[in-house]
C-alpha cells in the first residue's frame, strides 16, 4: 500500500477560487518546490519570519501549535524540511479513514475534496490512483488539485483522473480542477522557473483550469498581465483570478479592494481568501 506524507488533513470552506465557500476536506500534502520568501515584503527582500520560528522547529509538537506569519509563505511548515517531523507518513488507507472522520454524515455527500502543499503535484501524485479507488471515495464527485503550475503530471495519473470523471458506472458528473498559482516575483520566486505553460496546457487536458495570481501592487498585476499572455500562446483558455497577498487580516485588507477593482478593469474575476477573516488563517481552516 502506498503511503503519503502528510502535513494537515481538516474540513473547512473552501476559501478561495471556484469553489469558495464549498465545504471542503483539505488534504494538505508535504514538500513544495518553491519557498516564496518574498510575500508581504518591498520587492526584492525576503522574509526572516520562518527562520526565526524555524530555530525552535522541534519543540512544535502540532500544526496548531505553530505561530502565523504575515510576511513569506503562510503554509511554511508544509516543505521546511525542520518541520517535518510534525508531518506523518500515512498508507492511502489511514488517510481515508481520516476523511471520513472529519466529514460530517462520515460519508461523501456534497462536500469538495481540495488535495493542495506545499506542492501535490511532486511525487506523491503516484498515490492518488490507490487513494481515490478507495471504496470509501466513491461518492466522491469534485477534486481540486491546488498547484502551482511547475510539475506535469505522470502519465499513469493522466490516464487514472480521465478514466475517474468518465466511469460509466457512476450515476452523477465527476470533474478534476486545477487551481493554478503561478508564482510572480512578489512571492521572490524566478520567472523562469515559475512560468511552466506546458505543465499547464497538460492540465487544460485532464481537467478544468484556472490561474490565480496573488499580487499587492500594480507592478504584479502588470506582470500577471505578461504571464497570462504566455500561457494563452500554449492554448490556455480557462478563466484568470487575481487574489490579495495577505495571510493575516491586517494585510489582506490593505490590498483587497484594489485588487478587486485590478480585477474587473481586466475582465478578470476577483478570488477573496475567505479563511482570512472568517478564521483568521490559523492552521487547519
């Protein structure tokens, strides 16, 4: 039986993108590509906040445990390798079982499955068949896969999610989506590294895709401007968000309306971060 190494596994509101507000299971996996030190701070500086959390890493004894950051990436401990030892290895089984235990009726009803990082799409991807194929998951219909949009897909799981929205022997629509978010040079990531429309286009493949680009300024929303233009000449053709930096209210609320506005003059749709002011983005919701 495969395993996967886990970081958060809870139920909550989807709090961003096309499902906000859909009651979710968020199965959030370890291990991310990028660190993306440079949200919240002036262009070209990056975060220290983790790293001065990350000196006393061993005695967090759980996620909830963990202090927020306003500054850099807020899911910190989901890919520092110092934190890691607050992340279980789990058989698909167990996590399973886990779902069930958070979902309410303990059984898929109408409830999203979000499977997001750190970065899902690294190697654990090879788990998701066994995972899904669980007969415990069968009633399950949505799946958002909540990536940043650098790693393609093996081709066993093309083959798997194609032939788990199309079951015949299943009475009601299934559908994949991919929750795309690319990394602008606010996150203090490199453009070239970032950028990957191949990966992309092999999404738009599978399943349904959007962008979803986190800015502050003008200057990023220009840049996602130039993103998008890249991914439509590779045949891009889903819908784009722009969402606020901002994992702590007081930051978030700084950059909400003008983002919005950013938004709309583009023809673009606006993305709030729901679980920002409903549950202050504490660990688990």
């Amino acid at each position: 039986m495969q395993e996967i190494k886990i970081s958060e596994l809870f139920y909550s509101i989807q709090g961003e993108g096309r499902y906000m507000g859909v009651p979710s299971v968020f199965l959030r996996t370890f291990g991310c590509n990028f660190k993306c030190s440079g949200f919240g701070m002036p262009k070209g500086q990056l975060s220290t906040e983790r790293e001065t959390i990350a000196i006393n890493a061993e005695t967090f004894k759980d996620y909830k445990s963990l202090p927020l950051v306003s500054t850099g990436c807020d899911s910190y401990a989901s890919w520092d390798p110092r934190f890691k030892h607050l992340s279980p290895m789990l058989t698909t089984s167990a996590i399973v079982d886990s779902i069930m235990d958070v979902l309410p009726g303990h059984r898929w009803l109408d409830e999203h499955l979000v499977i997001t990082g750190g970065e899902p799409l690294l190697g654990w991807q090879r788990a998701y068949p066994e995972l899904l194929s669980h007969e415990k998951m069968r009633g399950l219909r949505e799946i958002t896969f909540e990536t940043n949009g650098t790693q393609e897909l093996y081709p066993e799981t093309v083959s798997f999610l194609k032939d788990w929205q199309n079951n015949k022997n299943i009475r009601f629509h299934r559908e994949v989506t991919f929750s795309v978010s690319p990394k602008l040079s606010v996150s203090g990531e490199k453009s070239d590294e970032a950028i990957i429309p191949d990966a992309v286009r092999q999404y738009q493949d599978v399943g349904y895709v959007y962008l979803k680009f986190v800015v502050a300024t003008e200057e990023d929303v220009r840049e996602a401007e130039d993103a998008v233009m890249t991914y439509k000449k590779s045949g891009f053709n889903g819908p784009v968000y722009l969402m606020p930096v901002g994992g702590v209210e007081s930051v978030y609320t700084l950059n909400a309306k003008n983002v919005a506005l950013a938004a709309m003059k583009r023809g673009w749709r606006y993305s709030d971060r729901l679980q920002v002011p409903l549950f202050k983005n504490e660990w688990g919701t």
